[in-house]
C-alpha cells in the first residue's frame, strides 16, 4: 500500500516534469518525484531483513542530502545561462 503511495507521487512529479514550462517550475516536480522515490525505498525496506532495512535507510539519507544539492546546482546552472523564467516577459 505504502509503494502506491510512492508511485502515485512519482507518476504526479513526472506529469510535472512535463507539463511546467521553463527549469525553475520543473525543479519543484523533481522534488515530488524525490518524495516519491524515499517513500518507494522505505517502503521496499520495511519489509526486509534489518541489514536491508539498514541499507535503505543509508540510501534514503544519501539521497535527502544529494538530491537538493542537485536541483541547487541545476537552478544555478540555468541562472548563469540566462535562462528566462516563464512569467518574466508577461504582465
């Protein structure tokens, strides 16, 4: 049960991913889809042996710090290139 949960949030993040229009509104889909992947990790875990368990856990944290580093990364990136925010030209 708790895997549809994950997988609903990482299907809703990847709609996301393509329906927003410009890099800024889609690093917040990609967040959805991280929230998505945690769950789906954790919930693979749950039911495992403790050292798995333990292994998920590991991961989920490595990805809670990389994750907002990369979209961190990605906003600068796009911010240093000069890319135009969707609502920049419209009043």
């Amino acid at each position: 049960m708790i895997e549809l949960i994950g997988l609903t949030l990482i299907i809703i993040g990847s709609f996301g991913l393509i329906r927003m229009p410009d890099v800024y509104t889609r690093i917040h889909a990609s967040g959805l889809i991280s929230y998505g992947i945690y769950i789906l990790i954790l919930s693979f875990g749950i039911g495992s042996p403790v050292i798995l368990f333990s292994k998920s856990l590991i991961l989920v944290g490595i990805l809670f710090i990389v994750s907002p580093a990369i979209n961190s990364l990605i906003a600068h990136a796009a911010h240093r290139s000069k890319v135009k925010h969707y609502m920049s030209g419209k009043k």
